[in-house]
C-alpha cells in the first residue's frame, strides 16, 4: 500500500535533514571542530531545499543549488581574503554576488548565492581565525552533502507514478 504524498514527503525531508545533519556535522569536525555545527545547519538546510516533491524538481534544485552556492562561495572567499568580517561587508558581496549572477545570466541562482554569501561571512565572523578558502570549501562541501542527500532520498524513494483514471 502506498503511502499519502504528505506522508512520503514529510518521511523524505524528516530523513535527508537528519542525514544531511549527522554528515555535515562529522564532515566539517574532521577539518574545523569549531564550526562543525555550523556545518550540520548548512548541510541540513542544503537538503531540505533541494528536496522537491518530484525528481525532475530536485534534479532542477540540486542543479540551482551547486551552482549558487559555488558562486557564493568564491565571492566570499576573495572578500575574506582581503578584508575581515563587517556587515558592511557582508552586504557589499551580497549586491556584487547578485550582480555577477545576473550578468553571467543565471538570476535564479543569485538568491541561494546570497545566501551561501551570508553563512560563509557569519561563519567567518564567529571564526575569525578559519581561513577563508578553508571557510568556503567546507560550506561548499556542506551544500553538496545536503545535495546529495535529497538526490539519495528521490531516486531511492520516488514519487508514484501517476494512476490513468478508470
């Protein structure tokens, strides 16, 4: 018997959340304990954004999802190998993030960008001693491993195919 949509997808995101949490937080201890927590959040957070209630939507995620977050992260990284942590900062790297999106002409990836832009200068501002590179890496590595989880979590529990009408 198969189960109700709500229930398969609340039983998807309830375990890639959990996985992606139990693997980021491990990940990111084996090359800075002090933000393996943050390392957890992103993964987590990674995941239940990828995860969609279709695969053709997850894969489209996941896709949108890599590529932003990549694109946050190099950003961050250069900021942060020049200048340390500010708001100011922060904000300033957010607008040429967005920018840089729209004139490589992918705009739908400016906002998960921004978003990978604001946790890696947080981390950073709680960390002031992590290496920036280091720094973005692993919140670049966080987000795969969300990523991955809901792609795991689609292809091994798809949703049921559509039922011709009698």
């Amino acid at each position: 018997m198969a189960l109700p949509d709500s229930l398969r997808i609340a039983t998807q995101i309830t375990l890639v959340a959990l996985a992606s949490y139990w693997v980021g937080i491990h990940f990111t201890g084996l090359f800075h304990n002090d933000s393996a927590l943050i390392g957890g959040l992103w993964s987590t957070i990674s995941g239940i954004v990828v995860l969609q209630a279709t695969q053709r939507d997850t894969w489209t995620s996941a896709w949108l999802r890599i590529l932003g977050t990549f694109i946050g992260a190099v950003i961050s990284a250069a900021y942060l190998s020049m200048l340390p942590f500010s708001p100011a900062g922060m904000a300033a790297t957010i607008f040429v993030t967005v920018l840089l999106c729209h004139a490589v002409r992918i705009p739908d990836h400016a906002r998960l960008a921004s978003i990978t832009v604001a946790v890696i200068m947080v981390a950073a501002s709680m960390n002031p001693d992590l290496n920036p590179l280091q720094n973005a890496g692993l919140r670049f590595t966080e987000s795969c491993i969300g990523t991955s989880m809901a792609l795991l979590a689609i292809l091994a529990w798809p949703e049921p195919k559509a039922q011709m009408p009698k």
